[in-house]
C-alpha cells in the first residue's frame, strides 16, 4: 500500500497524506486536488475504490462512421472525455459496410434510454437523405446534436468546420509555391461538406489563379473517402497534368502519394499533396503530410456543451457552429517543380 501511495502522490503531484485522505473520503480536500488524485489512478491503472466510482447522470449515445479513418476515433476521443467530466457516460455506435444503419444504432440508443446523441458525419450531411429521421427523432423528446453537414430542415444544433476556408488555405498555399494546375479530390458530390469544398476550391481557383469555373470542375475529381478513393481519383487528376491535389481527407492524401509512386513520380518533387483532418500520426508518414487541421477538441467539446444545454432544457440555438481550420505546413509540399522546402517545425496558419 505505501508503494502504491507513492506512485499515486507522485503522479498527482500531492503528498501521500493526501492521497490517503482522498481514497479513505475524508473532507478538507479540495475538489481540484481530489480530481488529480482521482486521474492518478486512472493513469497508473489503480480501480478506484466503491466509495469513489461516479454516478452515471446519464448515457449519451456516439453514433460515428466506422473507426478505420482516424478522424472519427479522434472525435469519440474528445467528446467521450467531455461527456465524463460532466458526469455522463458515453456509448459510441459505429457503422460499418454491412452492420448495423445509423436508423438502426439510434432506434437501439433510444431503447437503452440515452440522454442524448451526438451524431458525426451522419445522414444530416447527405442531401439525397430523408431528414424526416432526426424530426422523429425530436418528437420521441431526445436531444441531440450534428457534427460535420448541415441541413435547414433539421432543427438542431450544428457543429462543423469551415470547408470553404479549409480549400482556400489549400490553394493560396499551393498557388504561392507556383502551381497553376491544382486538383481537387473529394467524396461524392451529394455530401453538404464535398459541395462547400467544392465551392471553396472554384472561388479560390478564380481569385487566385484566374481561372475560369468552368476549367477549374475539370480538375475536381470524385472518389471514396479512403486510401484507395484517393488513389483513383490521383490517377485521373496527374493525367490532367494536375501538379498539386487538394484532398478531402488525410486518408486520401496517402492514396495520392500512392498513386503518384506508381507512376515514378515523387512526392513532393513532382507532384505536391495537401491532406484534410490532421489525423493522429499524420506528421509521421512519408514525407510528413500537408496538410488542413480540423480543430477536432474545439468542435468536440462544442457539441457536447450544446447537446447538455438541450438536456438541461436550456437549448442552444438551432444553427450552425462553424469553426475556422488551420493549415499545418510539412513535408509533402513543395514549389513546382523541384525546389523542397526547407525542413523544420511545422508552420499554422488560421
């Protein structure tokens, strides 16, 4: 027990007296000091004694697409953790091909008795879908709350990043290193985020490069938004004498430098790469990845606080949240055609 005390009192920063105040219950702790203790353990991996276990206020329902691109474990991460620090337990619900329908995982949420649900990259963002669905959804009295998409006829809250300003950091970025032909490859053209881009990349293409609308579509390619979506759509962009592409995702950027080594092109030599997401790991592939950084912590912990201000019967305005991206400046791009930047930290700008 004094070895455990002190591996405690060590972590949390306190003396082991204090410790064991807090894990015997005693007062004359202060809340601050009684939750470091309380991490320490969870840290270290001490269970934590009955007495101290929280009291669930409740269960919150996460229903993400499924976890294989590491945005969406990022944001089940942040919102997972501010859920618990206000005492409510959350339940993460993901789809997978072939598994369980969003339909399905929130009729199930709903049966356990969720608070609320908080919804990423959901239907809401999808402009062929039936957005009846999130309307029952209100009427059945659960809260919830939308991250990534928009749509008029859904009254909630909507928390996403600014997509528009995210492709023209992108292209200013390129533009500035001397590229002229810039692709843009992103998911399917029905998806509210995909159209903004889309949109973003045409005002930018004119306003940087003068280039008519009409020529900037043709370099805008449609894919999956996976390793291999991003893949295919690099083929058909480098065919197009595209020097520099513009992704959706991170997880379509490395399909890009895939796709550009097949051909015997080099990255960023040859052919510049700009990612979406700033992903986990990201600035550790090969060369470090370009790329635009979704400010994931902020909009997390946005759409929590949305989402308690609903079950508190408080609610937040029906509209959109939109929170401004960064771009985070690395290894995989470059000035056309074979000057590399400099290496060093990574350079922000908002």
């Amino acid at each position: 027990m004094t070895a455990r005390l002190a591996d405690i009192a060590a972590q949390a920063g306190v003396s082991e007296a204090t410790v064991s105040r807090v894990l015997n219950g005693k007062p004359g702790v202060a809340a601050s000091t009684r939750e470091s203790v309380l991490a320490a353990l969870d840290v270290l991996g001490y269970e934590r004694p009955v007495r101290l276990r929280q009291r669930s206020a409740g269960l919150v329902g996460l229903i993400t697409p499924g976890l294989d691109n590491p945005i969406f474990p990022a944001f089940a991460q942040v919102i997972g953790q501010a859920l618990t620090r206000q005492g409510y337990t959350p339940v993460l619900a993901t789809q997978t091909p072939g598994g369980s329908t969003e339909d399905e995982l929130t009729e199930m949420l709903v049966d356990r008795g969720v608070s609320g649900i908080i919804f990423v990259s959901g239907l809401h963002a999808d402009t062929s879908a039936d957005m009846e669905r999130y309307e029952r959804l209100r009427a059945q009295g659960v809260p919830f709350v939308l991250i990534n998409g928009f749509s008029p006829k859904v009254r909630a809250p909507f928390v996403s990043p600014d997509d528009r300003a995210a492709v023209q950091l992108a292209v200013t970025h390129l533009a500035a290193l001397g590229h002229r032909r810039i692709g843009l490859a992103l998911g399917p053209r029905r998806y509210v985020p995909v159209q903004r881009k889309i949109e973003g990349f045409l005002r930018s293409m004119r306003e940087e490069l003068g280039m008519a609308e009409a020529e900037a579509e043709r370099l805008v390619q449609h894919s999956l938004f996976t390793l291999e979506g991003g893949q295919a759509a690099a083929s058909a962009l480098i065919e197009r004498g595209c020097t520099a592409v513009v992704c959706a995702s991170d997880m379509m950027a490395l399909g890009v430098v895939r796709a550009a080594r097949q051909q015997g092109l080099e990255v960023p030599r040859d052919v510049s790469v700009v990612g979406f997401d700033d992903s986990p790991l990201i600035a550790f592939t090969d060369p470090p990845l370009t790329t635009i950084r979704q400010p994931v912590q902020s909009m997390g912990q946005a759409a929590v606080r949305a989402l308690l201000e609903e079950i508190g019967g408080t609610p937040a305005p029906h509209s959109e949240f939109v929170f401004l991206p960064e771009l985070v400046v690395r290894g995989s791009t470059a000035s056309v055609p074979e000057t590399r930047p400099k290496s060093g930290e990574d350079q922000t700008w908002g």
